[in-house]
C-alpha cells in the first residue's frame, strides 16, 4: 500500500513537472523576467520579513498597531462607501444621460485627482480654519461663524475619496460607454426599468472595472502619509514613518510595508477568488457607443447638480482657495522658472506614463499569451508597489540598482574608466521607479477592458494563421484602446504629483512641481505651495482634455 | 489642437533630457574638478537658502548641487550610497538627525578655525562633525485676554491641574517635540519625563493635529488658552502674506519658559560634512560662507531664526521679544534621547 502511495506522488509530480513543460512556452519565460524586473525592489522589501521586525516590534504592538489597524480600517471601509457611490453614479449619469454641461462634466470629474491629496487636505483645513476662508465669508455677511472641523478621522476620509474618486469614474465609465450598449438594449427590449437595469444588470457586469478603480483607491488611501498626518490620523502608514524615523528602525518600517503588501495582496486575490466562475467577456464584437437618454428638463438640472456636487468638491473649492493663496503670495513666489520646471515635470510624467502602460500590457498580454495559468497571479505581484509608501519603495530600488552601480564601477574601474553612480542620481532609476510604483494604475483598467474582449476573436484570428503581435496591434489593441488611453492619463497625473521617491531618487537640477509645492509645505508655507500646487493642477489638465476628446471621439 | 500637443510634449522632452546630460557631465568631472562643485543634501527648504547658495557660488565659483529631502531620507539615501555618495554637506533642521547621522558614520570630524571661533560649544558637536548654523525656541503662546504671563513660569509646570483642558500641542512625531522631550530627560530623568508627557496628555485641549500656527490659530479661537511652539513661526506668521494670520500673530504673548532656572529649550539647524565627501574642501568653505555676517543675516532676516554668530542681530521682529536665556544642555543628548522621547510619549498616549 505504502509503496503505491509514493507512486502515486511521484506520478503526480512528473505529470505537473510534465504539464509545465508543456504549457510554459518563450511567453511564460519573457513575463517572469519582466515581473522579476519590475517586482524586484517589492521582492527585496518583502525578503525583510523573514529577517523579523527591529526591538521596538512588541512596543509597537502593545502601544501603537491596535490603532494603525482600527483607523486603516475606519478609512478603507468609509472611503469604498464614499467612492464607489460617487465614482459609480457619476460615470452612469454621464455615460447615459443627456444633460446640461455634461460634456464639460466628462472631463472635470478627472480633474480632482490631479490636485495632491495632501494639498487637497490643507486646502480644506484652511476653508474651515479659524480666521480661513468660510471664517471671513461669514464674517463678511454679519453671520455667526459655525466652524466645521474638518481634521479629523471622518474630515480625512471625505477628503481622500473626494479626491480619489476618480480612479472608480474612469474605469466604471470605460466600460459604460463602450460594453454596455448591446445589454441595454436587449434589457429594454425586455420591458426591464432603467432603475433595475442599472442594479441588476450593469452594477454587476461592470464590476471588475469598478472594482479595479476601487482598488487603486484603497492602496492610495493606504499609503497616504501627508493628509494623515496633518489631520493626525495615525495609520499603518503614519506607523512606518514613525518606526524607520522616529525610532530609527528601518528593518520595523520594512516590516510594516511588507505586512501592508500582504494585506493588499489579499484583498486582490479575495476579489478575483469571488468572481472566479463568472466570465465577463460580452459575447459581441460591435462595442458601439452607449445611446445616451434624453429627459424632462428638470430631470435634466437635477441629474446635472447631482454629477457637479463632486466636481464642486473635489475640484472647485479647493482649486478656488488655492487661487486664493496664490494671488496673497505670488508677489514673493511666482518665478519664471515654474515654466521651465512645469515642461520638465510634463516630459517626465509624459515619459514615464508611456513606459509604464508599456510595460502593463506586456505583462497582460504575455501572461495571456502564455498557457500557464498559475503564471497570470505571478503576474499580479508587480502591481504590489502602488501600496508601498514611495519612500519605502526608493529603499527597494536603491538595493539593487546601487548594487549595480557598484559592480558597474568596479568593472569599468578595471578598465581605467572612473564612472560614478550611473544608474542611482539619473533619470533612469526615476523612470524605474515610477514603472515599479506606477505599474497598478496602469494595469488595471488595462486588464479590466482587455478581461471583456472575448478570447474567441483573437483566437479566431490565430487560428487563421496570425501571430500573437499581429493579432494584438490589428484586433486586440483597438478594442482595448479606452482603457490603455485611461492608464495613460491616469499614470500621467500620477507621475505629475509624486512624490517622496522623486525627493530621494531625483537627479541634482531636475525639480518636478510637486518638490516644488512639497518644499514650501512641509514647513507650514501652505500658502505658498499653492502657486505650484496649481501649476501642477494646470498642466495636468492639458492631457486629461485631449485624451479625453480622444476617448469621445470614434 | 494635435500639432501643438506634440510640440509641447517634444519641448518637455528636450528640456528633460538636456538637464540631465548636463548632470552627468558634472558627476563624472567632480573629481577631476574642471568644475568646481559642492554637493548639499538640505532638510531646509527655505527659499532665502537659495539666495545664500546663489551668493556663495558669485564668491567662490563653486557651484552648489542641492537634493531637498527630510533629514531622514537623506540620512537613509547616503547610508546606501556608501563610499559611492556624491554628498558633501547634510544640513538638517535640527540637532538630534545631525547626532545621529554622527552615530552612523556618515560625517567626519573638520577643523576650521571659523568655526570654532564663531560658535559656542554646546551648539557644535564634541568631536567637531556638525556645527549649529541657526537657533529656535520653544516657546509658548498664549492667549492675552485669558492668561497672565505671571501664571506661567516652566514647561514643567504645564502639567499643574489650572491647565487642564487649555494646552495647544502638535503630534508627537513633530521633532521639535521629540527634541524637546529629549531635553527633559537629560535635564529630569526618564521617570519624571514620563510623569510630565502623562500630564500634558491630561491636559491637552485637543487630539494633537496640524501644524506648529495651527496650534496659535486655536489659541486664539478659543480652543486652548497656550500652545508650545516653534519661535519663527511665529515670526512667519506676523509677516505672513495673509492678513489674517498677522491678525492672529498679534493676539497672542510669547513667554521664553524655564527663565529662573536652566532657560528655554532651544534647538539648531546645522550642518556637517559628509564622510566620503567628494568636494571636501568645498564643502568646508561652504559650511564657513554660511557662518559669514551675511549669510547669517539672511537667515535671520527672511526666516526669523536666531543667528548664531553674536555680531549679527536678530531681525526686528524676534528682538523685539528681548533676550532670554538658554537651555545650555550640549545638543548631542538631543540625539542621544529620541529614540527614548519617542517611547515615551508612545507610552503616555501622545499621539
């Protein structure tokens, strides 16, 4: 008996060795090398959990991680509830209803993620300040200040989402304008209402790109360190910096980051572990665009201010207060040289933007091209990076590429060359890491749009003989190019406001705007980011209406 | 539309890229020293700090190269860097990140004779690494119309029961409140500086949130009655652009604690020169220039720090408060006892 039992393992070991033979092929190989590339600075960090926390881990534990988790928590749960009612609404209104401005609407519900949240943050603690802006309307008209305080646990969770929501409108509107058409109609044929259309049938079809958005919030609200900190919200994020700086412990703050990967981690394999059986590919090649409803026009003014409510929010205050700021300081900081930095920080974002969607759809196509399932989770480790604190994932990208540099400088130094740092100090570890930071945003609205491109049309197409790179740029790419021209925009605005890497990563005498702002805020010169603040607003902008025009446009 | 897009996109592109060549001619050529440069990793992000760099590279033709960061960050990016750190000069905001650059090896001892003349010794390090370049205070503010300045006397005596529910205070991850904790277990001993972080909780106004004027602006709202703060931001505040907080600036008294006995706890920013520093001597006289009369006077005059250089009088604003005396306490137990400081307010409950 025994002896069949360990012919039965060894059996069932070969037969796996033997189906990996056959199912990996050169696609499996080209998607391991480049997650091992991009996945390699969150490979070094999560290798430091084996290495176990610093001597203060117990003092953490009894004094500070009850409240990390307990306020991480508050935050995740309020902010999904805010974000998904606002982003989700939103883009349904916009994608289907006729009404004032909504061109107009298109474009600006994007607009509030280009703001910092951290400057979002100190935009709205000086509304509500004593002697700030809500202070001296009230003043103004004789009336009795009632002050909102808005720093605090729940003030942080309505600025996060309010500047964050976003994320869940370009992917919910993504696939509402492009997949839903054909069900609608089928629905309407079938006599269903408008309301149980959209709860029934497109709340959960478009949940994948909802849900792709919603985690990209929630690793950002994870990571956010300005906004929390100010508002003193501590969180685990607060909690690294205070562990590696603070307490001097990196190996603790390494630690933490890497128990916040796997948190992450498992909420992403939670998701897809829930939609495991339900295929979302729609059945038909047209993707025409979604027939837009036409209204009674009170219908049409109430649909309007209900879409404008966050775009007041998270665009219109608090751009307006930093107008504000900006013409009591621009006397001191307005410098010609916010031009020249302003097309810097535009080459860079636009640069690595375009890098980073790059390298997003080679892995969602190599790991799609590759029959080796299991590899397409291992393909997933390579988003990890959005949720790791920037300043953490400089850490990550300075082992190995410093290690390379070393190398480098003693090989050459064979030869008589005295080369210096090549890689560390250049654009080049900059561009690196907002691949490896970036990579999330980029990927999943990719992967969400591609996840609904039915297999059976480039396999079809293949069939007939077409390769792999054909097939993708003649049928897959257009079908797929709503959701790449999201992923640039959104890696671009992205790019446009980071920053703790760019402050430790940036080669001498490249400035981005968002240093810029960062210099003047982080000590108590608010007011005086606010130029720069705008700047950043402003150039932002300029790619969200074009691509936008482009997404419209077909 | 689509032409001056790429326009745009090609210009960014040049200008990107054509400041970064020029980053690798000059790193390659440091030590060949065609060009003569000094590498300052800087905590400061003071925009007067530029004027300074400007005017010490008219003087000397030695080009300044900055990277802006936390003290933190720096300390971390020239621990990985190694014998490989293009860093010359790490400047901070304050005495405690400079001792521990110290304790990790990453600065060495210079002799200058500038600046051993120009500052005292407990604003320099023993084994002369680092040097105080500015001075703060930590004062208190309080509110005029509420509080009599006889009423107040030590920070010890801000835990006494009249203050309850009045103290204004930042998060205890702030440094200059780890500092100053610091100072109270080198001047108290650990016990009693847990005693006294236990009855500042107690007597907290508020949950410690926002920044070193918000505290003041509370005050003078009426949330707290004092608030220990930062003495130039309060110099900011009075000539800051917005005429409210010049408002608020002027509602408030100062009050310099600890008079009587060891005086009020003060803290510099300073710097050091880098162990592996490329530009050694560059950066010597760099860290000179900055203890010059007019350095100093910038400094003072556009940040509302107190100079450290005597001849230099502090701008009108701050003089003004009159003088006071200091905490002599050697800046190195700054260092020394943060890691402690922190502890403890975790302990008391100090957000």
């Amino acid at each position: 008996m025994k002896q069949v039992g360990n012919r039965n393992v060894a059996f069932s070991l070969k037969t796996r060795l033997k189906r990996l033979k056959r199912d990996s092929n050169r696609w499996s190989v080209f998607t391991l090398v480049i997650v091992l590339f991009l996945a390699l600075p969150i490979i070094f960090i999560g290798v430091e959990l084996f290495s176990g926390p610093g001597e203060t881990w117990s003092h953490i534990v009894t004094y500070l991680l009850p409240e990390y988790i307990w306020n991480s928590l508050y935050l995740v749960f309020f902010c999904s509830i805010l974000v998904l009612i606002i982003g989700v609404s939103s883009a349904w209104f916009v994608s289907r209803f006729n009404f004032p401005f909504r061109k107009q609407m298109e474009w600006l519900l994007i607009l509030p993620l280009a703001i910092p949240s951290y400057i979002v943050g100190y935009a709205y603690a000086g509304i509500f300040d004593y002697g700030g802006s809500m202070d001296l309307i009230f003043r103004q008209l004789n009336l009795e200040f009632i002050r909102i305080d808005i720093m605090n646990r729940a003030g942080l969770a309505f600025v996060l989402s309010i500047s964050l929501f976003p994320y869940v409108y370009v992917s919910a509107r993504a696939f509402f304008l492009n997949q839903a058409n054909n069900l609608l109609e089928a629905s309407k044929m079938l006599g269903v209402s408008e309301q149980k259309t959209f709860f029934k049938l497109m709340l959960p079809l478009a949940r994948p790109a909802i849900v792709a958005g919603l985690i990209l919030v929630l690793m950002e609200v994870l990571n956010d360190y300005g906004a929390a900190s100010y508002y003193g919200v501590n969180t685990f994020t607060t909690g690294i910096f205070r562990s590696w700086f603070s307490l001097e412990e990196p190996e603790t703050a390494v630690y933490l980051s890497a128990l916040l990967i796997i948190i992450i981690f498992a909420l992403i394999l939670f998701e897809k572990w829930q939609v495991r059986k339900v295929k979302f590919t729609s059945s038909k090649t047209n993707n025409t665009q979604i027939q837009r409803k036409e209204s009674k026009k009170s219908m049409k003014w109430l649909i309007f201010s209900v879409v404008f409510l966050p775009v007041l929010f998270g665009f219109i205050l608090p751009v307006t207060q930093l107008i504000y700021w900006a013409v009591l300081t621009a006397a001191t900081v307005f410098d010609m040289a916010f031009i020249i930095i302003s097309l810097q920080s535009f080459g860079i974002a636009i640069t690595s933007a375009v890098i980073t969607v790059f390298f997003a759809l080679l892995l969602i196509y190599f790991s799609k091209w590759s029959s080796f399932r299991t590899i397409k989770n291992i393909a997933r480790i390579g988003v990890l990076g959005y949720a790791i604190p920037g300043a953490v994932i400089a850490i990550g990208i300075m082992i190995p590429t410093l290690a390379l540099d070393k190398w480098l400088i003693k090989t050459l130094g064979t030869f008589g060359i005295d080369s210096g740092l090549i890689i560390n100090g250049t654009l080049i570890a900059l561009l690196y890491a907002y691949a490896v930071r970036f990579l999330a945003v980029a990927y999943n609205p990719i992967d969400s749009t591609a996840l609904k491109v039915d297999n059976s049309i480039p396999d079809s197409s293949k069939i007939l003989g077409v390769g792999n790179l054909k097939t993708f740029f003649k049928i897959e790419f257009p079908l797929i190019k709503t959701g790449v021209f999201s992923a640039v925009i959104l890696v671009f605005i992205d790019v446009m406001k980071e920053l703790p890497l760019t402050l430790i990563l940036k080669p001498y005498h490249i400035d981005t705007l968002a240093v810029k702002a960062f210099e003047f805020a982080s000590d108590e010169m608010v007011m005086e980011a606010s130029i720069p603040s705008l700047f950043i607003i402003f150039t932002a902008m300029i790619p969200v209406i074009f691509l936008n025009k482009l997404l419209i446009k077909k | 539309m689509k032409k001056i897009v790429v326009a745009v996109v090609a210009l960014s592109f040049l200008v990107a890229c054509g400041n970064n060549s020029n980053k690798k001619d000059n790193s390659t050529e440091n030590k060949t020293s065609k060009d003569q440069v000094v590498n300052v990793y800087t905590h400061r992000h003071y925009a007067p700090d530029q004027n300074i760099f400007k005017m010490f590279e008219k003087k000397t033709g030695i080009k300044v190269k900055v990277i802006n960061a936390s003290a933190d960050e720096l300390i971390q990016k020239m621990k990985m860097e190694g014998k490989q750190s293009p860093a010359d000069v790490l400047i901070t905001v304050d005495a405690g990140r400079l001792s521990r650059a110290k304790d990790q090896g990453l600065l060495q001892s210079i002799a200058s004779e500038i600046l051993e003349k120009s500052i005292p010794e407990y604003l320099q390090d023993v084994d002369n690494q680092w040097f105080g370049l500015t001075k703060r205070a930590r004062i208190i503010a309080f509110a005029k119309d509420r509080v009599k300045p006889e009423e107040l006397s030590t920070y010890e005596d801000l835990v006494a029961k009249k203050w309850k529910g009045k103290i204004l205070i930042r998060s205890s991850s702030n440094i200059y409140n780890q500092s100053l904790m610091a100072s109270i277990i080198a001047n108290d001993g650990e016990e009693a500086a847990k005693r006294w972080a236990e009855g500042i909780v107690a007597n907290m106004a508020r949950s410690p949130k926002g920044s070193d004027r918000d505290q003041v602006k509370a005050v003078v709202a009426g949330e707290g009655d004092l608030a220990i703060v930062n003495s130039y931001y309060i110099g900011k505040m009075l000539n800051s652009p917005d005429p409210e907080e010049v408002k608020t600036a002027k509602q408030i008294g100062l009050f310099f604690p600890n008079q009587q006995g060891r005086g009020t706890h003060i803290n510099v920013s300073g710097a050091g020169v880098a162990k592996y520093a490329p530009n050694k001597e560059n950066a010597i006289r760099f860290i000179e220039y900055l203890m010059s009369e007019e350095a100093q006077q910038i400094f003072t005059d556009a940040n509302y720090e107190y100079p450290i250089l005597e001849s230099v009088l502090p701008v009108k604003d701050i003089k003004n408060w009159g003088d006071f005396k200091e905490d002599n306490l050697g800046l190195n137990k700054l260092g020394e006892n943060n890691k402690k400081a922190v502890l403890i307010f975790d302990e008391a409950g100090w957000k």
